[in-house]
C-alpha cells in the first residue's frame, strides 16, 4: 500500500517566485529537491498523506478534512496560487478509525481550505513533476509527543487500503544554526540537525528520542514529529539523505525512502523451504530474523499465501495460504506456509531440493476480509474472494492470468469450495501486497 515517504524542507524563499534568485543560495537543496521530485516522477501515488507543522493544529495529530485545497504563497508576494488539489473525506474517515484508540485526534472540516506554506513548498515540486496532485489527506503533527509521533508512523506502516499511499513530511530542521539565524543563533543548533541527519542516514529514531527536551527547545525546530513519522513508517528500511544545508541559519533536509520489503518476504520463503529440504526441520526464528531482519514482519500478525511457480513456463508447483493470521507473527506465517506449499499442496507431488533452483517464489500477505452484500462488490484484479457456505469455504487470490470477470473468479473459488456456484453463499474480499521474486532477479 505504501509507495514511498520523504522528508522536505519548507522555506518559501527556495520557490523562484518567492526568492527571485535568492533561492540560489540553497543550492544543495534544490539540488536535493529536484532529485526527490525524480525519484517519485513515475511513483504518483492514488492519495499523498501531507503531515505539515503549520496546518490547523490541536491536541494531538490534527487532520484537515476539506473538499479542495489550494496552494499558493499569497504571503510572500506571490499573487497567484500555483495549484489545487481534491481531498478526500473517505480516505481521512478511514485512516482516522484506524488510529484512533492509539493515537490521538482532532479533524478540521472544511470545503475550501488554503494550505499553509510548509505544504505548499513541497508540493510546488510535486505539482510540477506531475502535472496534477492527487487527492490530499492532510494532519499536523506537532500536538503530539514525540513518542507518538514515532508510533504514528508505525501504525502507518500497519494501515491496510487497496489504494497506494505516499508520505510527505514537511518540516525544517534548527532555526539558529548559525550566527545571524531569524530565531537567534544557539550551538545546539547544529547539534540537534546533525542529531536528526544521522538518525534518518541509520534508520534509527533511538538517539532522537532520547534528546533532552531542552536542547530540542533551544534548538528550535518544527520538524521532528514529520521526522519521527517518516522514521517510523520506514522502520529499519533504508533512508537516502539527499541534501542537507543551512544556508539562511535554518536546517534544510531531504530524504526518501521507498518500501523495499518485497525482496525479503519471497526470499525468506525460498531459505525456508531449503532449510526444511536439508534438516527435515523448520527453520528457526532466530536464523530467519537474520535472513529478513524488518522487525514489523515479527511483530505483526498477517495472514498470507505463498506460491511456487516453475521459472521455465509459470506453472504453478504449490500455494498454501491462510486467510487469518495462525502464528505469532507475519515471519513466522510466511516460513509455515512456504513449507506446507512445497510439501503439502494435495494437487502436487512434494518439491525436491534439485528442483528448488528451478522454482520462483511470490508471497501475499493479505488485508483484513470484509464481508459484501453481493458480487458488485467484487473486483477480480483489486481484491480476493471468499465463498462460504455452510462448513465449506473457498478462498481465490486477486489478479490471477485467466481470471478476468467477477463470474469466473466466483465460479473457481465455488468449486475450490465445493460447491456448483456462489448462489447462496457468503462472500468476503480481501486486499493483497504481492511481493514476486522474479523482482529481484
């Protein structure tokens, strides 16, 4: 679900029309600037989640729920706006319920809503690189702790939509790094940017969450919940630092980070099956953290299927799954179901160890099902299909080659069931993240 997040900074005076050549003297970051807008050019996301310091702000993480926004620097001298972009209240709805209880909210609604420039700034790049924003979903941060700010993120990484989501955290770093800086010059300045460069360059919020509270008071920033959140979203995948200066006293930084998980899960299921194959056992967890070390796939529950199809002419060779999660964690869910697929798929002979290399692997890890009035419901390429009646259940996973109707995805999964067809039956959808090995080839 999530494409990628990244961290940018906000000054006004970095867009042409604001700095009228000025915005020269933050070379590095529009150098780094330009270079996000590259790496997101062909990964335009169906709803950009925008956590921005100066939106509409409360006691917690405060969401904006309007019908349009629009961008402009009105402000600094600029008389036009630059863009406008929808909104969507589902999709607010949607990531507020699955929050709540943990994080706590605010929502601000409203029809018309002018973004404040900590928004516009950013997305005057991403307007440009696209042509047309998509639908934004916008919160401030910064009435969080920073505990929660960094718990955010977390439970983003955890949120389930068919939809592809993308994060930009706003925010600027220090605003007295230097002598002569708009907030007064103070040494934790440069101490506490040098403090966040490091964190996002290792992957690690540890040593930011330790600070002590008055150096982050005296270093005054306004970036680091957007920072946290982006920590935590990304979890121990790699982060780029793609620019960072100070050039008018105040901390400006970039950074990207694009979900990478695909290349573990196929592969943990490849060292699963060979580690069964050789010793007759399961693989042990401590070995596998070590072979997928992203600490979410052993923390969180999810329910999965793995595949095996022959590399020479895609047949399939094996798929077990389940549709509710059975083992303590997602890790643990992928290892089991790897080997039930290799050596208890009913329709194949058991896999041998020469023909392993011959083999490609795919996981799917599954979104919560939901239950539906009927087949208008149903998608055969977005979502999975469960038809249960009675003590029989059939489960078909989305996107398959073949499977192009909603008719033909509820006849197979009837007689994966049992049953001559769907007529009165229960029928459930599912999402799904699909993560092939042919990928990392």
């Amino acid at each position: 679900m999530w494409l990628w997040g990244c961290l940018a900074p906000h000054p006004p005076i970095i867009v042409p029309a604001v700095g009228r050549g000025r915005e020269r003297e933050a070379s590095k970051t529009l150098h780094g600037m330009k270079a996000l807008a590259e790496k997101v050019k062909c990964e335009k996301p169906d709803l950009l989640f925008v956590l921005s310091p100066h939106a509409p702000f409360g006691n917690g993480l405060m969401f904006v729920d309007a019908e349009t926004f629009e961008g402009g620097l009105q402000k600094f001298g600029v008389p036009d706006p630059f863009f406008s972009a929808p909104g969507n209240s589902e999709a607010v709805q949607k990531l507020s319920d699955f929050l709540a209880g943990s994080i706590r909210l605010g929502t601000w609604r409203t029809s018309i809503f002018a973004l404040d420039h900590a928004s516009v700034v950013p997305l005057t790049w991403f307007a440009e690189t696209w042509g047309q924003l998509p639908p934004l979903v916008l919160a401030n941060p910064i009435g969080l702790d920073l505990e929660s700010a960094y718990r955010l993120g977390e439970k983003l990484a955890g949120f389930e939509d068919p939809r592809r989501w993308a994060l930009l955290a706003s925010g600027d770093l220090s605003h007295r790094v230097t002598p002569g800086a708009p907030a007064g010059y103070h040494p934790d300045g440069r101490r506490f940017d040098e403090a966040v460069i490091n964190a996002l360059r290792q992957s690690d919020a540890s040593a930011l969450l330790r600070l002590d509270p008055d150096l982050i008071d005296r270093a005054g920033e306004c970036g680091l919940r957007s920072v946290l959140a982006l920590l935590g979203l990304a979890g121990s995948g790699p982060i780029e630092v793609l620019s960072y200066e100070a050039p008018f006293g105040v901390g400006y930084g970039t950074a990207f980070w694009k979900k990478t998980e695909s290349k573990g899960l196929p592969h943990l299921a490849r060292e699963a099956v060979l580690f069964y194959l050789k010793t007759g056992k399961r693989l042990p967890v401590e070995q596998a953290r070590q072979i997928t070390p992203d600490p979410r796939i052993w923390t969180e529950r999810k329910a999965c299927f793995v595949s095996l199809k022959d590399r020479r002419n895609g047949s399939l060779r094996g798929c077990i799954g389940t549709i509710e999660p059975t083992s303590p964690s997602l890790g643990e869910e992928i290892i089991r179901n790897a080997m039930a697929s290799a050596t208890q798929d009913p329709r194949f002979e058991p896999v041998s160890l020469p023909e392993l290399q011959d083999l490609v692997f795919s996981v799917d890890v599954l979104g919560r099902p939901e239950r539906v009035s009927g087949p208008e419901s149903l998608d055969p390429k977005r979502f999975g299909v469960i038809v249960e009646k009675g003590n029989r259940r059939g489960v078909l996973l989305p996107d398959l080659e073949g499977v192009d109707t909603v008719d033909e995805q509820l006849f197979i999964a009837s007689r994966k069931a049992g049953l001559p067809g769907p007529e009165g039956a229960g029928l459930w959808r599912f999402t799904v993240e699909r993560f092939r090995e042919q990928e990392e080839q």
